[in-house]
C-alpha cells in the first residue's frame, strides 16, 4: 500500500468517527433536556424572570426517543398573560327604609288584621299563634335600568324574651313584588301568609338570634337580576316577609321595625350598590288588566238575604269565592275623563276631541304662554299640530251635590218617572260628564297660607307635582248658612279672673258660625276647675282660659268631630254582626254604612270596643279609641280602613277623646296618665312629641283636684 492512500484512509476514518461523537452528543443532550428542565438562571428582570417561570411552568414530559424516533425541533412555551380585574367606578349605594305604615305583624288568632307601626316585627309560634311580619320598601327612587352590583338586608334583633335555643328552628325571609300583596295595611293574616313569595334568602338559624344582633342577608345574582326586572317593569314597591317553622316549637323572635315606643333606631335596612343609570330610562311596559263587570246593589232586602245564602251554600259545598284579582277594573257606563273620551275617539276612528286653547286675558299672558312654548320646544320638541277635522268635548253638568237625603229621594224619583214618559236622548261621543270638587278654602291669615306652601311643597319633593287639575272638574264653594241676628246677644266668652263667678243664664243661639271668629283654633273642654263642671275654653297661642256661657256653644262645636271635611259623610260607631262596637263611615247621599275597622269580638278573654272617632279637617284620617290593645289607646285609620296606626302607648294608663287641630297637624285628648286625673294632652299627628297641656292654661284652678276632660278643637 503506498503511502498517499494510507493517508486518505485513516483521514476517513477519524472524520466519521467525529461525526458520529457529535451525533451522539446531540442525541444527549435533546434526551437530558427533554427529561429534567433545566433551572431557569437568575435575573433581576422582572419580565424575564416571569417568562422563565411561565416556560417552566408549561414544559411536559416527553417520552424518552428510540432509534426510528423523528427528531423534532422543541416546542416553545406559549406566556399567558391573566386579565387584571378594574373595579366598578361611579356606582352610588342608597339605603332604604320602610316609612310608616309600612311595617306590620300579624297572628293567626289574636291580631288577624295586622298591627302597623309596632315597635316589633314578630316571627314564630306561640301558644296556637302563628307570627309573621311584613315590610314594605319604596323603590320608586332607585334609578331605572341601573345595574344592581350589590344588595343586602339588614334586620336588627330587638326582643328575645320568647326565643327558645331549637336548632330545628329556621327563619325564612321572603321577597315578593308589589302585586303579589297590593296592601300592607289592613291586609288580614291569611292574605299576607299566602301571598306569593319570588325570592327567599338564606335562612336564618336561631343561634344567629339575639337583641342588638345585625342579621345581614345577600342577594345573590338571580335575585338582583329579579329585583332589576321589577324596576324595569315601574313598580314602586317590594315587600319583604317574615315566616319560621318552629316544628312545634313555642318561639318567638322580634326585630326592631323602626316604629313605635320602644325602637332602638335601627329599622329594617335595604341597601343597594348601583351603577350609573341609562342616559335615558328605558320605557315602562303596560300592565294588562282584567276588564270585569261590577256586581249590581240589591234592589230590595230579599235579594240580599238570597244573595247571602248562595254564599254560604257556595263557601260550604265548594269553597270560598275566588278574591278579586288587583288588576280587575269595572267598566263605567260613560267615559270618566276626557282623556277616556279621546281614546274612544280614537279607537272608532271618530274625529279628534281637543279642547281649545283659552285666548290669553291680556298680553302678559300671552308673553307667559309663548314662553312656556318656546321652553317646551326648546327642551322636548315642538307641540303635535292639531289634527284637521277635530271637535272639541262637550261638558255635561250632573245635578248639583245635594243637601240632604231627601233631595237625594226626590231626584231619584223624578229621573224613573222621566224613564217612563219619555226615551233618553243619547250621549255624544264627544261629551265628558263633569265632577263636582269642593273648593279649597283661602287661608285665612299671612300664617296659615304659609304653612299651606310648606305643606304643598313638601309634598311636591315626596310624591312629585300634583298633576293638573282634570278638564272635567266643576269646582264649586260651598256658601254658608245665614246668620240669623238675636235681638240682644249675650257675651258668649267670659275672660276668667281667679274669683269664679257665678254662670249666667244662656241666651237662644242660631249657628255656631255666628261665634266661630271669637273661638276659631281654641279648645273647648269639660272641667271643675271651679268645683263645678263647666265649659272653658283653652287659647294656645296665649295659654288663656275663657269660660263658655252657652251651653249650646259646645254640642255644636262637637258636631264637627265626626263630619267628613265635604260634609257628604259621617263616622259613626255601631255594632256589628258579632256585637263588638267597630267604626263605620255613613253616606248622607246614598245612606250606606261602610264598616272601617275589624276588631275581633275578645282579645285576652275581654270584651272589644271601639269609640270617640273624630274625622281629620284634611280628610285622610280619621282617629278613634279602642281597648284592642287591653288598655283604651288612640289609633288613626285611614277613611277606606286600610292603615291602621298607633299613636298612644300605655301600661295601664288611658288615652280618650282625639279632636284634630284645625291644619290637622296635632290631635288634643285627654288622659289619665301621672296623676290619676282626667288632664288635657296634645301631640303631634303621628303620635310623637306627647306632653299635659292643662297646667298651661291661666287663671290656675280654684279646685286643686280638678279635672278637665272631653276636649273639642274648634276648626
């Protein structure tokens, strides 16, 4: 072999040897980096050392290769960057809380009808009694189409002298929509207990119980969602009720409702996280409504006693009458207002009803009116033109309001006799039947108009403006009786001096509005503060007493107690079917008899009575005394007997004989409390700012034991 191709050969075989080495530190080095990863290597970069440790976190094994194995280049780890959560900006939180008369509890047997504005709100059982309450929250200011982040209910424990430690015990919290429970007040126990529940909150053990003890309880995303559906929908209410299931157990639990004497100040708490609301609120959907005809009155007493009867055999063999869905409306024989009028129009595709614009007094006027127009078109877009071809309504007079029962009658009996002779003559499309409305009287003073503004505005920001005065309104004044002059009048008030002196004789009186000038927003009351009963007369602005010589002055000032401010109604106090004496409403019109309160015939094994009504000069109460209670305390109940109040509170004390104060702000009574004495009190229309009125009065008494009783505000 020469020397040249002993070269070449040997340099052959190491360059293959070399590449084999490299091939096989290759195959190393993949198997050992597939198999163990290496350490990522330190680095005071943040973002590197966060890569490193995503690419560490992500590798996965992979099995060891084989001789036919296809070499493949590694795979990258992919960075996964996770999103940042922002929190929420411009959300507000509002806190609501019942107002009065929206706080209620009830029991199965002894308080069937509710008890408004108690200190309490009782759940539980005790001794065949079921308990349950109910709230009822506003939440016609929570912003429509806002989203609801957070919402939460607050209880505050408040009494647990009847709270047994049973771990079988469970609390339930209920929501439900306004139209699930259209009234709170005068809702008796079985409406409020079956009335139907949307929403039920986490329950509450008995051991989560206490006085003073905060029960917070969260509405989860489905029941915000529902509680954002019921805004959407309009709805101005929830109510919130309050059940257990004791097992058998004799419990019971109260929490603090916000009301009443012995509230600690924390009344039940909804709280709301909102997030802005839409720039505009989305529209508010119609509610469909169940058109139903009225039952026809009774033409004589058989029909009633047969229509009675059905009844019985019906609720006997069958069951009880289904109740009057909330959303049944009776159909009216004639449009009621002209808005029906034109919608009618509309529908039979008659010509247009639009009342005519009043041609502006002077030009004032009609600087004001192009103002108000200019504004409007400025803010929500010109007026809609008026159609071509319109009419304008026709306004019909009814016959005036009568006087009396048998103006009532005679009318009446002309109107059937009219039938007989002679066919109606038809009513246009066009016309709207008016309705008489009793003027509201002119403040008398610089003082009373004042408080008529506050009282007008604070109204205004609580429910909104009033609405405009309806086209079809008659306003009408009532014009007084005339006074008939006596032939030589006796000083009717005797200023008082602390020498009593001797009555003289009363004088013939023809109407109390003949003195009304010099009595107007004085008390009149029963008293011996001269060791004889009397009639005085009490002047708060002055604390000066007066004696009454005219023993009629005080029957007539009585007279107003019980007259609704129209004069077309009267309350009354009468026995029902069971016997036990309830507060009714007369009808001077129609002679109906519309019982208000429902007390049942014994609470604690005593007899009930109801007494000493008085009707509100505003006309939307009317206060009276019962022993409902045990003790006889003043309540307020509103005139179709739906809001029933408490105002009085007392152990064993009494509280007799409400009489309202001219603006209807404050009610005198009298009472017994302190020293056993029949004394004048006053407080507020709510029942707040309570305090004894009869020390004030000058001259002091001659009679140190004396007792003033029976008071009467004059209006």
């Amino acid at each position: 072999m020469s020397a040249p191709l002993f070269v070449g050969g040997a340099l052959a075989v190491l360059l293959l040897i070399s590449l084999v080495a490299g091939v096989s530190a290759f195959l190393a080095y993949q198997v050992a980096s597939n198999a163990a990863p290496a350490e990522p290597i330190a680095d005071t970069n943040a973002a590197g050392s966060a890569v490193l440790a995503e690419q560490s976190a992500t590798a996965t094994e992979e099995p060891e290769p084989t001789a036919t194995d296809t070499l493949a280049p590694t795979p990258t780890a992919e960075v996964v960057i996770l999103p940042t959560v922002t929190p929420v900006a411009d959300t507000t939180t509002m806190a609501l809380a019942p107002k009065a008369g929206n706080v209620s509890w009830w029991s199965s047997n002894s308080m069937p009808r509710g008890y408004t504005n108690d200190s309490f709100l009782y759940a539980g059982s005790l001794q065949d009694d079921t308990y349950i309450s109910a709230i009822r929250f506003d939440i016609s200011r929570v912003p429509r189409g806002a989203e609801i982040f957070k919402a939460q209910l607050k209880l505050t424990g408040l009494r647990e002298d009847r709270l047994v430690a049973d771990p079988n015990t469970i609390w339930w919290v209920e929501v439900m929509a306004e139209e699930a429970l259209e009234k709170l007040a005068g809702a008796d126990f079985m409406t409020v207990f079956s009335a139907p529940s949307s929403i039920t909150l986490a329950p509450i053990r008995t051991d989560e119980l206490a006085k003073d003890q905060v029960n917070v309880l969260e509405f989860e995303a489905l029941d915000r969602a529902w509680l954002e559906q019921r805004l959407l929908n309009g709805d101005k209410w929830i109510i919130v009720r309050i059940k257990a299931t004791t097992q058998g157990v004799e419990t019971r639990f109260g929490w603090d409702s916000g009301q009443g004497p012995e509230t600690t100040g924390h009344p039940p708490e909804l709280l709301l996280t909102l997030g802005p609301p839409p720039p505009t609120p989305p529209p508010i959907p119609t509610k469909p409504v169940i058109v139903a005809t009225a039952t026809p009155v009774p033409e004589n007493p058989m029909t009633v006693v047969a229509l009675n009867e059905t009844a019985t055999y019906v609720a006997t063999a069958v069951g009880t009458y289904t109740p009057i869905p909330f959303q049944m409306v009776t159909p009216t024989p004639f449009p009621a207002n002209l808005e029906t009028v034109q919608a009618v129009a509309f529908a039979l595709e008659l010509p247009a009803v639009v009342p005519d614009t009043p041609t502006p007094g002077n030009d004032a006027t009609a600087t004001f009116v192009s103002a108000i127009a200019t504004a409007v078109a400025q803010t929500t877009g010109t007026y809609t033109p008026v159609p071509t071809g319109y009419v304008t309504p026709i306004l019909i007079y009814p016959s005036p309001p009568a006087e009396s029962i048998l103006t009532v009658v005679a009318r009446e009996t002309a109107a059937a006799a009219a039938a007989l002779r002679e066919t109606p003559t038809p009513v246009p499309f066009n016309a709207v039947f008016g309705e008489y409305v009793v003027a509201t009287p002119t403040p008398e003073n610089v003082l009373t108009a004042a408080v008529v503004v506050a009282q007008a505005t604070a109204d205004a920001e609580a429910n909104g403006t009033p609405r405009p005065t309806p086209w079809n309104w008659i306003v009408i004044t009532p014009t007084p009786l005339p006074v008939e002059p006596t032939a030589t009048p006796t000083a009717i008030i005797e200023a008082l001096s602390l020498t009593p002196t001797i009555t003289p004789t009363p004088q013939p009186l023809a109407s109390l509005d003949q003195i009304m000038p010099g009595l107007r927003n004085h008390i009149l009351f029963k008293t011996t503060r001269n060791g004889v009963e009397e009639i005085f007369a009490l002047d708060l602005a002055t604390n000066q007493l007066s004696r009454i010589n005219d023993s009629r002055v005080y029957p007539m000032a009585r007279e107003q107690l019980t007259r609704s401010p129209d004069g077309r109604a009267t309350v009354i106090v009468e026995a029902d079917d069971t016997g036990v004496r309830q507060i009714k409403i007369s009808f001077a019109d129609s002679g109906e008899r519309r019982r208000i309160t429902t007390f049942p015939p014994k609470v604690r094994g005593a007899d009930q009575i109801s007494y000493d009504p008085a009707w509100s000069p505003t006309g939307n109460l009317i206060a009276f005394v019962t022993n409902n209670t045990g003790n006889d305390e003043i309540f307020t109940i509103d005139p179709e007997g739906q809001v029933l109040t408490q105002l009085t509170f007392n152990r064993t004390e009494w509280d007799k004989h409400p009489s309202w104060s001219p603006d209807g702000s404050q009610i005198v009574f009298f009472s017994n409390r302190d020293t056993s004495l029949r004394r004048l009190w006053i407080m507020n229309a709510d029942g707040s700012e309570q305090r004894e009125i009869s020390s004030l009065g000058q001259p002091g008494p001659a009679n140190p034991d004396y007792e003033d009783w029976d008071p009467v505000w004059v209006r």
